[in-house]
C-alpha cells in the first residue's frame, strides 16, 4: 500500500499532472500528480482529448494483443479540478494502513 504524504498534498503549489485513465460515468480524463499523489479530474474533454485518452488505457485488441496503458503529461493545469482527500478519507486510509503494517 502506497504512503501518502497528507502535508504535501495541502501545500503542492505546482501539480505536476499525468493522464493515467478515464471516467466513463462522468465522461472526465483521470489526473494524478507526480509531485504530492494528489488525483485530479479533467471535466468535458474535447473529442480529440477524449481520443487522445483511450491510448491510456490498457486494454487488448485482435490487432495488438499487447498493447500496454501510455499515461502522459497533461499540461492544461488549469482546466484540472483537484479531488483532495476528505478528512474521513484520511481517517479510514489511515487505519487500514496501520492495521496492515502492524
């Protein structure tokens, strides 16, 4: 289980954003950042970004049996709506951590 860094998160001042996936359900591209492990989410994507995304995503077809997820950097910093943790997400994360690394 990864170790956040709770501080980092509320302090990052410069989010380095990498696409990594997709929502479906609310038709948004998937953020995370290199920096604090903060996740973010990419609101009504154009067509070509939408597209653009699928490449992200790893999945298999009958032309590439082997094709593999390629996240990439997502420049447009301030079209990234920032999903920090709540306080009760912290809570609940802490205590399965510590339960599983004692």
């Amino acid at each position: 289980m990864i170790k956040y860094n709770w501080e980092k998160m509320k302090t990052c001042e410069h989010h380095g954003w990498i696409l990594f996936s997709v929502s479906y359900k609310e038709h948004a591209l998937l953020v995370h950042c290199v920096e604090c492990d903060m996740l973010g989410k990419v609101r009504n994507p154009s067509k070509q970004e939408w597209d653009d995304a699928y490449s992200v995503l790893p999945h298999s077809s009958i032309f590439d049996p082997e094709c593999e997820g390629k996240p990439y950097t997502w420049v447009y910093n301030e079209r990234v709506e920032p999903n920090p943790p709540t306080e009760e997400q912290i809570t609940n994360y802490m205590e399965v951590y510590n339960e599983e690394t004692t």
